[in-house]
C-alpha cells in the first residue's frame, strides 16, 4: 500500500495523539460497537434557552398589553412571540454560551429583530384587518415598551445565571501547551465569574516529569489520565487553546460542551471572551442544521436508485454466479459512524481463502485468483452497488468517509493523526476523498486529510456537488 501504515506506532503509554486518544480495537463483549467512552448529555444545552425563550413571550405580551383595548389581541401577541422567537433562534441568540456578558452586548440584535417581528404584524393586520390597523403612533410604543422589557428581563435572566455561575462553577480540562495552558487556568481560576474551574490541563508533558511534579495543575498525558480526570471530576467544557481533532471526538463522546480559545476562536462576538481570551462553542456533528435533511436526501435517492437498479444487479448477481460459484453477496464487517460495527455488502469479485485474509488483507484489485467478472465489477464499481441497501437501513450515507474494517482502523487510528476523527459523520458510498481519485491502495494520509475537510465543513449542497461529480466519473472508471 502507499501508506506509512507500515510505520512503528507509538507506545501505548505515551501522549495520544489526535488519532489514539479514542480507544479503537473492539472491546470484548461488545460485538456491535468500538471501544468509545460513555456519551453522556451535553451541558448548556437547549434547557439553558428556555428562560431566553420566556423572557422574549413576556416582554411581547407586556408590549400587547399596553395597547388600546381595541388592539389588545392574544392572537396578535402570539404571531409577534412566534416571529420573535423565530428571528432570535436563527441569529444565535439562545445559543448556550460560556461567557455570561451583559444584554447590551445583544440589544442591537434583539431591537432590529423585535422591529421586522412588529413591522410584518402590523402589514398583516392593515392588509388583512383595516379596522385593527395599528398606527404610527402605537406601533412605535408598543415596540419601545417590547425593546425595554426584553432588555430588563433578559438582564435579570443573566444575573441570575452569573450568580449560579459563581456558586456552582463547572468543572473544566484545559487542552494544550502546559505552558500557555496553565496561565490560561489561573486566569479563570482568578475570575470565578465564569463559572468554569480548571481541573487539569491535557497535554505533553515534559520527558521525565511525574504527574503534579510541578507546581499547578495536574498534566494529563494519556488517555487513561484523561478517562480518570472526566470521571472523578465530573468534567462538563474541554477548552482547546490548540488544534486537535481527536481530542475534540473524544470530549464530545463524553458528552462535554468543547470550546476553542484564542486565534483559532475567530467568527465570535466581542462580548464572547473569558478574561480577554477569545472564544467560541465548537458545535458537535450531531447537532448541525440539516442532518436530517442528509437522511431525508439519502432515502430519497437511494430508495428509487436501487428499484432502477434491479435489472443491473439482478445481471451482475448472474454473472458472479456463473463466473465464482455460489455465494453471490459478499458481507464484511465495517467500522460506522461514533465506532458502531455493521454489516457492508457487496457483489463478491474474490473468494478469500479464510475470514483472516478477509479482515485483514488491504487490496485484490490485481489478484490472480479474481475471476473476468470480478475485475469487471471492480472496474466499474459495480461491486458497490448492494450498498444502496445499507443506506436505506442508515448504516451508511450516501456520502461520507469510505467505511473501513475493524483491522485497519486501529492500525491507521494509531499511525494517522485525525484517523478516528473520521467517524464523527456517516460513512458513505462515495465521498471527497474519492471525487479527488483518492480509491484503491492510495494515500491513507491523504485520504483522513480529505475526509476530515468533508466534515468541518460540511453542507447538504456540497453533498450535491459530490454526487454530481461521482455519477461523472462513473463515465470514465478508474477502478478501486
């Protein structure tokens, strides 16, 4: 292969690195799913936008309210809560933050979108109810009574959150240079009014240091420190100062809410710091917009391509009959999306000689014992097309990283940085990596580069787009 997969992997007690941190051999007892640590519920999650949610109704029915009797409507107040609510939800502004700045840092936000919300119901009921138009006049105090009430309330909703902040402050990891990782802690430990106590910093530490050799917090250099410290300590936020993919899975796979500090924090607000340092929410994979849209788009084609694929398969099934002998569909056990091990098929172009070469044998693109109809199907990937079934039973997405044996992904995960970074999504029939010629026995460096840049930036049109791409290289087969 044209891999360093041959590399000598690091020794099991040194610092794991972006690709060893999440533990990826089978664990016994435990047949459907790699060895992953317990996922639990994330801390600030949507609970933490409940009050926000109420602040903004009662400041809208305060505004209702305060209208002539006439135009004191619950109809009217509940269309302008469900716009507001709307608008707000869109721009962020329930999101769950580490910092609890002041309602200032929002109000220019909250008064532009209270303005539309106030502005398309008062064009509605003139359009729809001439005789409840609202005028100039009462448009603009009910809008100026609904800016100050949302201010009020939303302050006193941050006071409160500041002060159980401070009483009760989260447990937190600190992830980088124990250098810059330790100033960073005593800056927070120095202001508890961001609600976030330092427990330990993750990081190298220095070639023969013992743990809490120096003075400080304790560095955790394996991932056996790192499971130990979440556990006893009940750690709730990791907060990277540094870049790294593998230790951003595992944290989330505990259920921790993962923050990025510093440089890499770019894109947040100005109120959105602690203690001068930058900062912003690294949201999880599973809690992007549009997920479901990528499930509903992967029924959607895969359900109709596999009913007009049937004559084709029922061909190829034939002719790897004919050509191989009985046995048609090929099952192999692969490695999915957060670990979970399922079933792959595929046409069968090689009879290996025993379940071990079958595990563990990496390319028979150009073995001599594959029939004309093998390479054939392997050609054209033919081969592949059983996989349409996978992705209607959501084992599979139709794009995504390619699904590999239980095998190579501990030997990758322990020789490739940002390897085991590659399950955050589902695996998939085609993906970024192979639209790029990234097929066969090429590049696995490469191809993690390629599958990682899918998922950080992921979106349903560049889903599309690689669609689009793989059906065109289907005209001009390269083989696998």
């Amino acid at each position: 292969m044209t891999t360093e997969s041959t590399s000598i992997p690091p020794s099991p007690g040194s610092w794991p690195s972006a690709g060893q941190v999440a533990s990826l051999t089978s664990p016994r007892g435990a047949a459907d799913r790699l060895a992953l640590p317990p996922r639990r519920r994330p801390a600030g999650g949507r609970p933490a936008a409940v009050p926000l949610v109420v602040a903004d109704a009662c400041a809208v029915l305060l505004a209702t309210c305060l209208l002539s009797a006439a135009h004191r409507r619950w109809d009217l107040a509940l269309f302008v809560g469900a716009l507001v609510v709307l608008l707000d939800g869109r721009a962020g502004l329930y999101r769950p933050v580490v910092v609890l700045t002041g309602v200032l840092d929002d109000l220019p936000a909250l008064a532009s979108r209270a303005g539309v919300a106030w502005c398309v119901t008062a064009a509605a009921v003139a359009a729809y109810a001439p005789g409840l138009a609202l005028g100039p006049l009462r448009l603009c105090a009910a809008y100026g009574t609904h800016v100050v009430a949302v201010a009020v309330l939303r302050g006193l909703v941050q006071a409160h959150r500041r002060r159980s902040a401070r009483a009760h402050p989260r447990s937190a990891l600190v992830v980088g240079g124990p250098g810059a990782a330790q100033r960073f802690a005593a800056a927070l430990v120095q202001h508890p009014e961001y609600g976030i106590r330092p427990v330990g910093i993750v990081g190298a530490r220095p070639d023969g240091e013992r743990p809490g050799g120096e003075p400080g917090l304790p560095v955790l250099s394996t991932t056996e420190e790192i499971h130990r410290a979440v556990i006893q300590n009940t750690v709730r936020d990791a907060v990277f100062l540094t870049e790294d993919d593998g230790l951003l899975t595992l944290f989330q796979q505990y259920g921790c809410t993962t923050w990025r500090i510093g440089g890499g924090a770019a894109g947040a607000a100005m109120g959105d710091h602690l203690w001068g340092y930058g900062c912003r929410r690294l949201v999880p994979v599973g809690e992007r917009p549009g997920l479901t849209a990528k499930r509903v788009l992967d029924v959607a084609l895969a359900g109709p391509a596999l009913a007009l694929a049937l004559p084709v398969l029922l061909v190829c099934a034939l002719a790897v009959r004919i050509a191989d002998g009985p046995g048609v569909l090929f099952r192999q056990e692969r490695v999915g999306q957060n670990g979970r091990l399922f079933t792959l098929l595929k046409f069968r172009t090689l009879r290996p000689a025993d379940e071990t070469e079958s595990a563990t044998r990496w390319s028979v693109a150009h073995d001599h014992r594959m029939s004309a109809a093998g390479h054939f199907l392997r050609k054209t990937s033919l081969d592949e097309l059983p996989q349409l079934w996978n992705v209607l039973r959501g084992d599979m997405s139709l794009v995504g990283p390619r699904p590999e044996r239980p095998y190579f992904v501990g030997q990758f995960s322990r020789i490739h940085a940002g390897y085991a970074a590659r399950h955050r999504m589902p695996v998939g029939l085609t993906g970024l990596a192979q639209v790029h010629g990234l097929r066969g026995d090429t590049s696995i460096e490469d191809r993690c580069r390629f599958d990682n840049h899918y998922i950080d930036h992921w979106s349903l049109w560049q889903d599309v787009c690689i669609l689009l791409r793989t059906a065109a290289g289907l005209v001009r087969p390269t083989g696998s």
